[in-house]
C-alpha cells in the first residue's frame, strides 16, 4: 500500500512538471517581449486593476490553505471536516474566477483585446500610448496566460468537487487518501502559477500613475 | 516489496494546523508587501524584488502545501531537475536577445 | 500402427485469455496495447511513405511536373508530420517499450495500466485529427511549422493538424511518465540500477526528455493556433512579434525529439548486439550514463537549427559548441557496442544484421550532424539536401532499423512464433541499399546546392535524383516484405519457445507469449546484467 501511495503522488508531481513547462514557454515569451518592449508593456500593465489582482492572489491563498487543511483532515479520518473545507475551497476557487470575470469584462470594453477591435490609450493626454501595436502584445500575453490559469482553476475546481462526492460517500481514509493529497498537489501548483502571474502583469512599474 | 518508511514522509507526517496558518500569514503579508514594493520606484531593482518575493511565497507553498519538505529525495531531485530545464529555456532564449544588439549591420 | 493425435492445448497466455474487440479495446494490458500501438503506428508509417512516394516521384524530374508546388509543399509537409510525431517518436517506447519493459523489470505491468490505455486512446484522436486536417486539403508549412506562414499566410488546415499534434503529445508525455515511474518503482528485487538492461536505461533517458520537452511544443501550437484565430501578434512581424520566438520555442523541444526518437533505439541495438555477441555489454556504467547524458546536453543546443535564421551571432557561438559536446556520448555508445562485439561469439541472424546496419548508418548521420554544427559548413549547407540525408541517416538509417532490429528481436516473444530467416535477411539486405541508394546521392545533392523543399530542380542535379528515387522504391520492397512474412509466421511460424535466442533477461524467463501477468511469481534477481558468461550454452531457434 506504501508502494502504491507513494507511486501515485510521484506520478502526480511528474504531471506537474510537464505543466511547469507547459507554462515555462508562455513565461518565456513573456520574457522575451518585456525585454524588447518594455515601455509598451509598462503602459499596459497600467490598465490592470491591482486591488482585483491583489484580492484573487489573497483569495487562492486562502484556497491554498482550506486545501491543505482538507487534505489534512482526511489523513486524519475527519470525513465532516475535510469536506467542509473542500467545500470552502471551490467557494474560493469561484470567487477567484468571479473576479478575473469581472477584470475581463473591463478589458473587453475597452477594446484590450487582440485582435481587430483591439484600442489602446494610456487615458493620459500627457503621456500617449507610444507603441500600441507592441502593447497588444502584452495584452495577448495577458489573456493566454491569465486565460490558461483559469482554465486549470475550472479543471481543479472539477477535481475538488469529484473529492467531495466521492468523500460524502467515505472513500477516503487514514489509509486511503491519496487522491485527496494529489488534487490538493494539482491545486497548489495553480496556486503557484498566479503567484508569479501577478506581479509579472500586474505590477511591472508605476511610472505614470 | 519496499519496507514501509520509518521516517516522516509526506503520509505517515501529519503537519500542524498551525503550521499551514503560519504559512498562509506569511503568504498574505508577502502579498501585501510585494503590492507596496512595486510602488516604490527602485528602477532595475524592482523586478528583481518581485520575483525574489514571488520565489519565497512560491517555494514557501512547494514546501509546506505540497509537502515537498517530508517527501522522499527522488521527488525533491526530480522538482529541481524540471527548475533547472526552465532556466535552460529562459537563459539559452535570452541569449540570442541580449545580444542581438551587440552587433549591427550597415548601422541599421 | 496408429497413433492417437493428441490435441494441443494452447497454454494459457495474453493473447488468448479474452476474445472479443471489447477485450481489446478496454484492455489494461500492456501488451495488448502494446499491438494496438503496433497497428496504429504501421497505418501511419505506410501514409508517411506514400507521402514519400510522390516527393521522389516528383524528383524524377527537374521541372515541377508531377504536382503543383502548393501540393508538393503539402506532401513533404505531410511526410513529416505523420512520420515524425505519428511513427517515429511512439515507436520503440510505446510497441516495444510498452510491450518488454514490464518484463524486463520484473513487474505485472506499468506503474499505471489505465493511463497506459489513455495513452492510446489519445493517440487516436489526436491521429484522427491531423487525418482530418490532411484529407480535406491538408497542410503546407512544413512539418516545421515556421511563423508568419504558418499563422498569417498558409491557407490550409494548420488549426486541426497543430491541434492533432498537441494531442498525441500528451500521448507521449503519459508514455514517459508511465515509464519513469515504473522504471523507478516497480523493479524486482535484487533489480538495482546497476543491473538494469541498458534498453530501460534509454527508454528511461528518452521519458524524461518526453515529459520535460513536450510541453513545450504543446504550448507551441497552441500559441500558433491562437495566433491564427485572435491574431495576437506574438509571432507576427507585422504586430511586432518575433518568428524567432516562435522557432526558439519549436526547436526548445523538436531537437530533444530527436533524442526522444533514437535513445529508445540505442537501447534495443545493446541489447540486441550483447544477445548475438554472447557477452556482456562493453563499459555498461558508461552506455548507460551516456544515455542519460544525450537527454541532458539535448537540451542545450536547439538554436543550431537557427543558425541563418537572424539569430545572433554571438548566440550562435554558444549553440554551435554545446551542439559538439552533444555528439561525445552518442560516440561513447558507437565505441562501447563495437567493443562488445570484439572477441566476442558472433551471430548473423536478422536482428543482428539490423544492428550493423545501425551503427554504420547512425554514425555517418552522427558525424553529418557534427558536421552541421560547425557554423561556417552550416551556413554553406543549411536547408539543403545535406540537411535531408543526414536527418534520413539518424532516423531512417539509424531509427527505423532499430525499430526492425528490435521488432525481429523481440517478435517470438511478442507472438510466440519464429519469423522465417531466409525472407527477413533478404529484407535486411534490401533496406540496407535501398537506403543507401536512396539517400547518399542526397549528400552529395546538398553539398552541391540542391535546395529542399523545392520541386524543381536544375536539370545537372537530375542523375543523382533519379538513383534517389530508384533507390526508394527498393527501400519500399524491403519493408513491404516484413508486412508479409510477419503476418505469415503468426500462422506458420516455427513456434519459439521461452527464450529462443538464449539470451540473458527476465523477459526471456517467462513463457513466449507470456501470461497476463507476465510471471507466475515475482522473479529475484541475483545476477549482472547481460551475465552471458554464466548463460548456459544452448541451441537458439532459428524460424524457416
């Protein structure tokens, strides 16, 4: 059984690390654009809302933690306490894409989105946009990477509620709780994604503001 | 078959609540103090504080959340092995960036 | 004086415990999904080589004749794709990996049997996809993919084919992700890694490129994918995107594909060269690091794929010397197999044959390759034919014979019949020239200026095109002949017992074909790997 546990939370991590790379090729455009365009990048991380971006950072720390305390409360045979906090996990996870619906929203009416419609002004008369057409590069980056992490929030948020059912009906035990530590595996790494996510988007300088 | 483990490894450890509450404090407070950092106007330094905070709060969650700290070496070996490759990415690409600049053609 | 003929009761074994297409279809057993793989991935290799077809029926001739160069440019494109990310790449690992590594260390099957049937599953869909996209009017970027073609220009169907590709990837990552655990947590006892069989050293080798570099080109063509759809700019120069960005990306994981492709072959030519050499192999600490060695140092010099691309010079630098440190341990192996063979008990049988056959040709392709990483012969040769036969050399010259090598190799165990000898050296012998014939003229082509991916050509270049293409038509015999002798064995073959080649393995040790779960009890390993000293000597069967 030691033998089978351990596998399987090997096999996990394996998996994460083919996502750590899945995402090191976005992190590396990203890189090589914020390098040749700085500027352009400073004026569109401008427009992000950093008190929405602050609170979904606090908001995926909570889900972190009520994660690790589920996963915890399943080691320790506590079936009513661990689903609560899985339950209280989905409810963060939720709110995180309430709120990045919310910053999407915004940037879709301001025509922040690549494409055809895509306009871009820094809103500051005394300091126009300089090189637009290099800002909707940020903004492409922004919504493949942002968009990529929310689709892994909407996967692990499926995971969870998988573990709930499958936990109401006592699948889990002291001895038999490795799905619950693999999805809590999965769902700290996306945790750990939005950790560098925000300040490389959000937070690139307050120059102008 | 393996001999089930004598020591702590991420199932026989239970790790405190306390721990993981210190944990996500520390966490919110990282967040907090990298917002107010990036207000202040460092230059080149900026960058180099946000990514050392996000590093900490990020290895502060492989850690704990992921139990990286009680688990067996192979998986600690095999997390390094995949940073590694990442900065292999970043630093070889980068390379060709930095210094295409350092050589011009016809002063263009 | 009459005789009662005594009906024979077939033992139990993976092939007979079920019947039915459900048995198959929902099978967890490695094996079985081993042979779904098989088929699938002959079905691919046999549309990959009629792409191949009308590319040197096209270069019959100097003028572009045959074809419109739009679909010239489909075909070639289309030999690439189906035979790099549908035939090559899945080969080894996933028919023969999939089939043999389990017994090899011992174990019931792979670390996780479900994943295993994914893994196939995946590959379907994503073979289905890129069909899709191939047959209502196919693609013609190159199996390169390079931008601002591939995502501004190309009116052809580049979202489901790179789509199709970013599916079967994760075929491929959950293969090596299978592996590496396996190989880590399912040994015998007494299996320690110094007495692992070199052949899971290198699919071990070959998994952690899969896992670490696939993602990469994932992202990759979903960015491309992207791009086509939203026009985000990211590889676009007319947005202010880079298509450098887009090759560092590519190449970031297509060159360790190269090695993801020949390690699992590497692997089957040591074990088959210490089988019919009767020793042990030559330096085994060193054959196995190496392999280890090829999966780190390939990651290190993708860029040499983009010397005139516009990088920069400095950057080329770097990429051109780490590309040479890249070829030492592929040398290590080539010196270490030849060593085992030294002094050795040589035998011919096809497997063998095969095997030479490698190392002859995977050296030419190696040294080509170091060739190419010399950036003044580079920029002289690059994106000429040069480039075509070498890569031919490695994959085809190198690869494909392994995947022969170790399809003959392995093929009694697989089926529990003999192939016949006669048919499978004529074969050997066939593909051996053929090659040959087939893809040095291409050499030389390409030292002399011929440019690829072109379908016309100056007509002084015609002679050596026309023996190119003779010779793959005797290529095409070399491997039809295999299809039929194969499938003839199943009924007619001589039946081969455990371990019809006397050799040295756990998988020799179980009967041919083996049970569902592979061994009656879990095997104790007490001996050295390739311990042939030890072997008693007895007669090997040879199928006619």
């Amino acid at each position: 059984m030691v033998q089978q546990r351990d596998t399987a939370t090997f096999g996990m991590w394996m998996f994460l690390l083919t996502e750590i790379m899945f995402f090191g090729g976005l992190f590396t455009s990203y890189l090589v654009y914020r390098h040749s365009y700085y500027t352009a990048f400073v004026e569109g991380s401008q427009k992000m809302n950093i008190l929405l971006g602050a609170v979904n950072t606090a908001v995926l720390i909570c889900s972190s933690l009520s994660m690790a305390m589920g996963v915890r409360a399943a080691q320790m045979g506590n079936k009513k306490l661990m689903v609560i906090l899985l339950l209280i996990t989905i409810v963060f996870g939720f709110g995180f894409l309430g709120i990045k619906g919310v910053e999407y929203h915004e940037h879709w009416e301001n025509h922040e989105f690549p494409g055809p419609n895509f306009h871009f002004e820094t809103g500051d008369p005394a300091h126009p946009a300089t090189d637009p057409m290099h800002t909707e590069i940020y903004f492409g980056l922004y919504w493949v990477m942002t968009g990529l992490h929310a689709l892994h929030m909407i996967i692990g948020i499926g995971l969870v509620t998988w573990l709930v059912l499958a936990g109401m009906r006592g699948a889990f035990s002291p001895v038999y709780y490795s799905p619950v530590e693999n999805v809590g595996l999965y769902w700290h790494f996306v945790d750990l994604v939005w950790i560098y996510l925000f300040p490389l988007l959000y937070l690139i300088s307050h120059k102008h503001s | 078959m393996a001999q089930p483990q004598q020591h702590d490894d991420e199932y026989t450890h239970v790790v405190p609540a306390s721990l993981y509450i210190g944990i996500w404090a520390t966490l919110m407070v990282l967040t907090l103090t990298t917002v107010l950092a990036s207000f202040a106007e460092l230059g080149w330094a900026n960058i180099v504080v946000a990514l050392l905070i996000a590093t900490i709060k990020g290895t502060l969650v492989v850690l704990f959340f992921m139990h990286l700290r009680y688990s067996p070496k192979l998986t600690i070996a095999a997390v390094i092995a995949s940073v590694f490759f990442l900065f292999i990415m970043f630093s070889l690409t980068m390379t060709d960036y930095i210094s295409r600049a350092w050589s011009t053609y016809g002063g263009h | 004086m009459a005789t009662a003929v005594q009906p024979v009761v077939e033992r139990e074994n993976y092939l007979n415990s079920n019947y039915g297409i459900k048995s198959w279809l929902l099978t967890t057993d490695h094996k079985r999904i081993a042979l779904l793989y098989l088929m699938s991935i002959t079905a691919m290799f046999w549309l990959g080589g009629f792409f191949a077809m009308m590319i040197r029926l096209e270069l019959l001739t100097p003028a572009g004749d045959l074809l419109t160069s739009d679909t010239y440019n489909k075909m070639f494109t289309m030999h690439g794709i189906t035979m790099v990310f549908f035939f090559l790449i899945p080969s080894v690992p996933a028919v023969i990996g999939n089939f043999v590594i389990p017994l090899m260390v011992g174990a019931k099957d792979l670390a996780f049997p479900k994943l295993n049937l994914a893994s196939w599953y995946i590959y379907m869909v994503g073979a289905c996809l890129a069909l899709w996209g191939f047959l209502f009017g196919g693609v013609d970027t190159g199996w390169t993919f390079y931008t601002p073609f591939s995502t501004s220009y190309s009116n052809t169907h580049v979202v489901s084919v790179a789509v199709g590709i970013f599916v079967v990837g994760f075929s491929s990552i959950f293969t090596g992700l299978n592996f590496i655990v396996t190989i880590h947590r399912m040994r015998a006892p007494g299996l320690t890694w110094n007495r692992l069989p070199l052949f899971c050293w290198s699919n071990y080798a070959a998994s952690l490129i899969m896992v670490l570099g696939t993602p990469v080109i994932a992202i990759t063509l979903l960015l491309v994918a992207f791009e086509r759809l939203f026009h985000i700019g990211v590889f676009n120069p007319q947005l202010g995107g880079d298509p450098l960005l887009f090759q560092h990306l590519f190449w970031f994981y297509s060159h360790p594909a190269v090695y993801i492709m020949i390690l699992p072959g590497m692997g089957v030519i040591s074990e088959v060269v210490t089988c019919f050499s009767r020793k042990r192999a030559f330096g085994y600490e060193f054959v196995a690091l190496a392999s280890i060695a090829i999966a780190v140092l390939g990651f290190l010099v993708w860029a040499h794929h983009m010397f005139v691309a516009g990088i920069s010079m400095y950057a080329a630098l770097v990429f051109s010397l780490l590309s040479y440190f890249v070829a030492i341990p592929s040398a290590v192996k080539v010196f270490n197999w030849t060593a085992t063979m030294y002094k050795g008990s040589v035998r011919y049988e096809t497997p063998m044959l095969y095997a030479w056959g490698f190392i002859g040709l995977f050296t030419m392709g190696g040294l080509t390759g170091v060739f190419l990483a010399s950036l003044g012969v580079d920029v002289h040769v690059t994106d000429t034919y040069f480039v075509v036969a070498h890569f031919h050399y490695v994959m085809v010259g190198g690869m494909v014979l392994a995947y022969m090598a170790g399809l003959h190799f392995w093929w009694p165990k697989i089926t529990g019949k003999m192939y016949p000898e006669a048919p499978a050296k004529l074969s050997a012998l066939l593909v051996f020239v053929g090659f040959n014939l087939t893809f040095f003229p291409q050499f030389i082509l390409g030292y002399m200026g011929m440019p690829r991916r072109y379908h016309a050509y100056p007509p002084e270049f015609q002679v050596l095109n026309v023996l190119s293409s003779a010779g793959a038509s005797v290529l095409a015999v070399g491997y039809v002949l295999p299809m039929i002798y194969f499938l003839w064995s199943l009924r007619y073959g001589k039946p081969a017992g455990p371990n019809p080649w006397n050799a040295v393995g756990l998988e020799w040790m179980t009967p041919s074909p083996p049970p569902t779960y592979n061994f009656d009890e879990t095997p104790v390993v007490t001996w050295e790997a390739y311990d042939y000293e030890h072997q008693p000597q007895e007669e090997i069967t040879v199928g006619h």
